[in-house]
C-alpha cells in the first residue's frame, strides 16, 4: 500500500507540474470514449439489457443454435452471450454474461465458462479501425487469429475444464410482472367482457413490463458507459509517467495501459506486438471488465489467466503463419 501512495503522489505531482501533456492525455481518452466507445457500444448495451430483462434471451439466439447446439453443447442463453460477445464487442461480452448471471439466467459454471473466450474486441472496430490503422491488405489470417483462436479455445475448454456443463441446471428467473400475466389465465371465460379486460390486463401488463426493461437498461448502460470512459481517460493518463521519465511518448508501453489511445500513438510501427496486445486487452480492458462483474462472485483473476492463454496462443499462431508461409506473413 505504501508503494501504491507514492506512486500515486508522484502521478499527482506529475499532473501538477506538467498540465499541459496530461491534459492532452487525459483529453485523447475523452474523445476515444465520446467518438468510438460510446456510438458503438452504447445502442448493443441498451437493447441487450433490454432483451435479458425481458427474457428473450432464448428467442433471439435460436437464429444461431441449431449450428452453436451440436458443437459446443450448451443451453439458448449461453448461446446468446457466445453471439453477444464476439459479435457486439468488448466489453459486451463480460456485460451479458454479468446481466445473466445476475438475474439466474445461467449459472456460475456458464458465466465462467462464457468469460473464458467471449470478452473480445469487436469485428467492426477491428476491420474498421485497427487493420486500416495497421496498414494491413489481408483480412481472413487476421480475423481468425481474433476470432478463431478464441472460438478453438473454447470448444476445447468445454470438453475439457467444463465437460460438466450438461449436468448443471439454472433456477428458473421470475418476472416481475408475472402475477400480472398469468391472473387471466383462467378455464373459464364467462363472457366477452371478461374476455376484453383480460386481454387489456395483458396489454398493460406487457407494457409496464416493457418500459420497466427499457428505463432500467437505460439507467444501467449509461452508468456503465459512463464508468468505461472514466476507465479510458485515467488509463490513457498513465502514459504521463513513463513520457516524462523516457523523455517521449511512450509509444509501446501506450497499448498495454489502454488499447485505442495506445494504437492511435503507436500507429503502425510495431503491427504484430498490436495484434498480440489486442488479444490480450490491455489493462484497461481488464479494468473495464472488472467493472462490469465485479458486483458478482465472478473470479478477474480467472479471466486474466483465460487472457493471457489466448494471448500465448495466438502468438504460437503467427509463429506458425511465419514458419508455414513466410512469404504472406503480416502482409
């Protein structure tokens, strides 16, 4: 604790005596979260929440899970966090499964087993913004090493550390208008009156229930989003320390503290240590998830060494490229 004192005196000190550099990094974080973060994000998290609270979870992933089912043996709203996560984009992935676990809609097992390989950056700000900013020409070599190490990874650590998972079951979630809903539903309909007001009972029940969903969604994303930028600046603000002792910008230490500040400094100097810090996260990212499980008994230490594996992994995996096929390596 005495270590964490001083270093955070001296991080004051530091801002004191140099406004001008940490107020250009503090700023980079804000513009990061308010242009990138918040436009991309913020609409997946809002309409997420809304489906768990509304418990379409299963609904909506019956798109996938004819395909997902078969291969990885899982329940519909394992299957919908596996969508949300690699699809909507970090941190999406710890968010919904947080929100699942939270309301009994999968159990620790499945959150820990979903924490595992699902928290990654997005498709859309990966082809969008880090291959252009990489200078990258192929597409395929990298999104498999993104997409598909993690994907591998978690089809082997479900026949392995979490072959249990078919035999564990999840207490069944409550509504909260549930009492609402099912008082018509009665054998016995004595007229077309009683018939009109039990179908005008349903209607107001399902809206109560549906604007309930949508407020407290609202209500939880923007605090969540609000938390992630706050996460963002101080994180981008940390590259004030190593800049003043190094003399200039700390350009590859920047990932590892906060991944889009970091790669916007970085630019395309060192591609293959990007990839290899995207995969891993940054400690931000881990900051951030923490944020979003951390009011459960979910384990961050468990994540991080799932992270670090993956990062390992993926390494082997360019090594491999590099060794297979020199001649389109890092093209």
């Amino acid at each position: 604790m005495k270590l964490l004192s001083i270093l955070f005196i001296i991080l004051i000190l530091c801002i004191l005596t140099n406004s001008g550099l940490s107020l250009s990094y503090a700023s980079l974080g804000l513009e990061l979260w308010f242009q990138k973060m918040i436009p991309t994000l913020l609409p997946f998290m809002i309409l997420s929440g809304i489906m768990v609270r509304l418990k379409l979870t299963e609904k909506i992933s019956m798109i996938a899970y004819p395909v997902i089912r078969p291969v990885f043996r899982v329940r519909k709203n394992v299957c919908y966090a596996m969508l949300m996560g690699f699809l909507c984009g970090f941190p999406m992935g710890a968010k919904v499964v947080d929100d699942l676990y939270s309301r009994e809609m999968i159990t620790k097992r499945e959150a820990e087993y979903l924490l595992s390989f699902c928290n990654n950056i997005g498709p859309v700000y990966f082809c969008g913004f880090v291959l252009p900013l990489l200078g990258r020409k192929l597409v395929l070599p990298y999104l498999f090493g993104m997409y598909g190490i993690p994907l591998l990874y978690g089809l082997i650590l479900r026949y392995s550390l979490f072959s249990d998972l078919g035999s564990t079951a999840c207490k069944p979630g409550r509504s909260p208008s549930g009492k609402a809903l099912t008082a018509c539903e009665s054998p016995r309909i004595p007229s077309g009156k009683a018939l009109t007001a039990c179908a005008s009972a349903r209607s107001m029940a399902l809206t109560e229930r549906l604007l309930e969903a949508v407020n407290s969604s609202i209500h939880a994303s923007v605090q969540s989003s609000l938390m992630l930028g706050g996460y963002m600046i101080l994180f981008n603000l940390l590259n004030l320390l190593p800049h003043l002792l190094a003399g200039q910008p700390p350009v590859w230490i920047a990932p590892l503290l906060e991944i889009t500040g970091g790669l916007s400094l970085l630019q395309d100097a060192m591609p293959l240590y990007s990839l290899l810090v995207l995969s891993f996260g940054g400690i931000s990212c881990i900051a951030q998830t923490y944020s979003c499980i951390g009011q459960s008994n979910l384990s961050i230490s468990y994540y991080v060494i799932h992270k670090l594996v993956l990062t390992l992994l993926n390494a082997l995996y360019y090594l491999g490229w590099f060794l297979l096929f020199p001649g389109t390596f890092m093209r």
